[in-house]
C-alpha cells in the first residue's frame, strides 16, 4: 500500500494500529523525494540520515506505549525555521553557510509531538515575493504545471505536500504566504490569528532567536485536509514558554456552529482596486453555492463590512515600512525625488507603497491607530457573521517571472494588466487587522490549474473558519493529487 497522500489523521491511525511504521513511511517518503523532486524542488535542504533515525525512535518509542499527536508522521518545515545542524538562509546568498545552533520553537514542538522531519523547504529571498526562487536553491515549480510558480513564501511547503512529500508543513504568512502557495498548489493552509502561535526562531540568518511579537506576520499550518490544520494548529498553538514562563496550550474557544446550516457568511467576489479574474471569482461563487445549498445565510453585501480601499492602502502601509525597518534600503535620494514628487491626488496603491519606504515612526504610529478603529469594524461584522469568504489573489498560479525589481513585474488578470504587488489587497484583508484565515481549494480553473479562497474568521475563533473549511471539504471535496 502506498501512503505518500494519506491525510495526517489516517497516518496517525494506521501507526497506531499497527498497520505500517513509521520508518516504512518515511523511508517511502524520502524515495518520493528523491524520484519527484528534481522537476519540483520544493526540498532545497533534506534531512535524511537525521529523519531515519527519528523514525526508528518513533516507532520504539510507540512500542513502549507512548502516545504523541503526530508520533511517527512524515512532516517538511519551511527554510527560514533555525534547525540546529541545518542551514538557515531566507535564500539570501551571503548566508549560505549560517548554520544555527538551536531549533525554533515551533521545530521543537513539531519534534515533541513525534514528527518526523524530512527537511527544509524552499523560499523566496528574505521571505520577500510570491514566488519561491533564490540565487542559492533555485527555483521551486508548481506540481500543476513547471511552468507556474508555487507561489511565495511557503511555496516549497505547498509544493511539497502537493507533490506527497510528508503529510503536513509548516509555513508562515506576512502577505498570505500561507494562503498563496495553497491556493496555487491545491492544499489548505491556516493562518492563525496574529500572537496565536510562538514564532521564536523563525529569524532571519544570523539575528538572535528572540520572541518577539511580530507585526502582521505569523506562523501556521499547511496540510492536505482541513482536520489535518487542526491537528497540526494544536501543536503548534500557545505563548513561547520564555515570556509566559511555562509552556502552555491555549484554550481556544470552540466553533461558533457545527452544522453547515447554522453559519452566517459574508461572501466577497469584487475589491475596489483590482480585478477579481474569471477562474478565481467562479471558486468563491462555488463554495458560496455549497453554503447556500447547505442551508448556510449567504449574503454579498454588507454595511459593517470596513471600507476595503482603506484597509488595502492601510496594509501595504503597514507591510512596507514594516519590511524596510527590518531590511533597511539605505538613504535613497532618488526615492525621496520620487516621493515628492508624487501627487497629493495619487491615491494608488504604487503611490502608497512608495511613500510607505519613507515612513516616520509617527507616520506608523498613525497608521497603527487607524488599524484599531479597523479591527473595531471588524469585531461589529463577527457579531453578525461567523464568517467572511473571499479569493487569495485574483488568479490562479501565474507563470513564473524573475524580473530582478519586483517593482517592475506586472500581474496579468484576464488580459489586464496590474501591479505586481497590487494583488495581495485580498491577503492583506485579514493579515492586517490580526483575523485567522484558512485557505481551501475550491476547484479547478478553466486550465485545470487549482483555485482556492479564504475562510476570514473573528480574532482567536480560530476554530470557526477551520470547522467551516472541514464542513465545505465534506461538500465539495478537497485536495485532489497533481497528475502525473
């Protein structure tokens, strides 16, 4: 029996039964690997020799009687985790020999449930783009079709589990990270809400494992079912023990319903300042057929829906000047040219960017205030909705496209042309106030590539749009394995 795309739960069960080992699968892995992913890439540093030996431990470990939520399951982890003996590069070339000493904190959690750790996946430099290629590893192709990217920054995670190397991964998402690569690949990720999970040692080379408390970004599960992310988030879930001072579980609250008939959903299909294509717009009108036809209150508009133009231009606001405090472009007199030179009436999102590269910390604190008065929106609309659906980006997996300044790049949307930046308005829509989203596949487009759309949820019910997506997988199915 072949186990590469059994779903974490079977494999759980079927080590506990006695059915396969752990060894048997990931010896079966690690053949995968090495026989797919040289098309693929989505492995750029493997971990063999080091996953054997912790599969032999699972399973005498199991043979003693333990019990451990993902004792023996096959798992990849995403290149800009710290893995002591690894190393740690963001896909950045003048750190390509920074090996850390000491596991992030999600690695060890991974570690003390059981998993077994197969390698890193590829990235895109310093986390930055949503495609995942860089000078060190190479270029990372979408299982659907080479062509395509696999999207950025998890995309060696989404590819991996596309592609049947391990069962589960774990990513991180700034500007939909998570989401993108699942909507591109097929396969479902989570984006917890903002401070959910401990992100300690998902750090660029180099800087001190701190925890510290990241602005917009977090760390979450990919997998290939919507139970898989459950069992993945509760691993992974709580405070670093080095602030709380202990190690602690949070107590999540429960899903607001159970039953698809009962959930109150917010459908979006249109944003203000770009395109939604064909294909996408066709997989979120899909799954709001599933929800109506499920008994689900469906609704297309909103009073208490915050102002989408506004949210867009706060988040790339946020997101920009955020990213250059942290990889500083040096003084600039030519952006500061540009930056005067730009119309007090260009309210473009090209225009808020490049303003953003030029953020005074009161031009953030600012910023900040007006992200509260968001959230406060937010927190009206969950006490009428459970749920808001919308795409991830407004098309499927876009061929790949290395022009050197992104800034340059173009996204094409059913023959119309945009930023490239421009489509991560739909991303930004939960990633900025802090809301967990969970990403679903929700077909497939007119080329057979995948499509997914996101779940938006109320701050820490993050079990909500990870029930919703469960219930919508038992209506419309789910992942579907890449042809050969």
């Amino acid at each position: 029996m072949e186990w590469s795309f059994h779903t974490a739960e079977e494999l759980v069960a079927a080590l506990r039964a006695g059915a396969v080992t752990s060894v048997e699968l990931t010896d079966e892995a690690i053949t995968r690997i090495e026989r797919d992913d040289e098309v693929i890439n989505a492995i750029c540093v493997p971990d063999f020799d080091r996953a054997r030996a912790a599969a032999r431990a699972a399973d005498q470990a199991r043979a003693r009687g333990e019990e451990r939520p993902l004792l023996g399951v096959p798992v990849t982890v995403k290149e800009c985790y710290n893995m002591a003996g690894l190393p740690t590069t963001w896909g950045m070339p003048p750190h390509r020999n920074y090996v850390p000493a000491e596991d992030a904190v999600q690695v060890s959690r991974l570690k003390d449930a059981g998993a077994v750790v197969l390698g890193k996946a590829n990235v895109p430099l310093g986390l930055q783009d949503i495609q995942s290629f860089n000078e060190i590893y190479g270029t990372t192709n979408n299982p659907w079709d080479h062509g395509r990217t696999s999207g950025g920054s998890s995309g060696g995670s989404a590819a991996a589990l596309a592609s049947g190397f391990g069962a589960l991964s774990i990513g991180s998402d700034i500007a939909g990270s998570l989401r993108t690569p699942a909507h591109f690949c097929g396969v479902y990720a989570h984006k917890p809400t903002l401070g959910l999970a401990a992100n300690r040692g998902m750090v660029p080379p180099a800087e001190p494992a701190l925890p510290v408390d990241l602005d917009l970004a977090v760390v979450g599960p990919m997998a290939r079912t919507a139970r898989d992310l459950t069992l993945l988030l509760d691993v992974m879930a709580g405070p670093d023990p080095l602030t709380f001072g202990v190690a602690h579980r949070l107590a999540l609250p429960p899903a607001r319903h159970e039953r698809l008939c009962d959930f109150r959903v917010l459908v979006l299909d249109e944003h203000p300042l770009i395109a939604t294509g064909a294909a996408v717009r066709a997989g979120v009108n899909r799954v709001a057929g599933a929800l109506a036809d499920g008994g689900a209150r469906v609704e297309r508009h909103s009073p208490l829906l915050p102002d989408l133009t506004e949210a867009a231009a706060l988040y790339m606001q946020l997101l920009i000047s955020g990213s250059v405090a942290r990889f500083p472009i040096g003084s600039d007199e030519q952006l500061r040219i540009r930056v005067a030179g730009l119309s007090v009436d260009d309210r473009s999102l090209d225009a808020v960017r490049l303003r953003a590269l030029m953020f005074s910390h009161g031009d953030w604190m600012e910023a900040n205030h007006r992200r509260e008065a968001h959230r406060h929106g937010w927190r009206r609309l969950f006490a009428e909705f459970d749920a808001v659906v919308c795409p991830i980006t407004p098309t499927p997996a876009f061929p790949h496209d290395h022009k050197p300044n992104p800034m340059e790049r173009l996204i094409d949307i059913d023959g119309v042309e945009y930023p490239y930046f421009d489509q991560l308005v739909w991303a930004g829509l939960a990633t900025m106030p802090g809301l967990p989203a969970t990403a679903i596949p929700a077909g497939r487009s007119p080329e057979g590539l995948p499509v997914g759309v996101q779940l938006i949820g109320p701050m820490f019910e993050d079990r909500t749009p990870l029930r919703l997506a469960e219930l919508l997988e038992q209506k419309i199915g789910g992942f579907q394995a890449p042809r050969p």
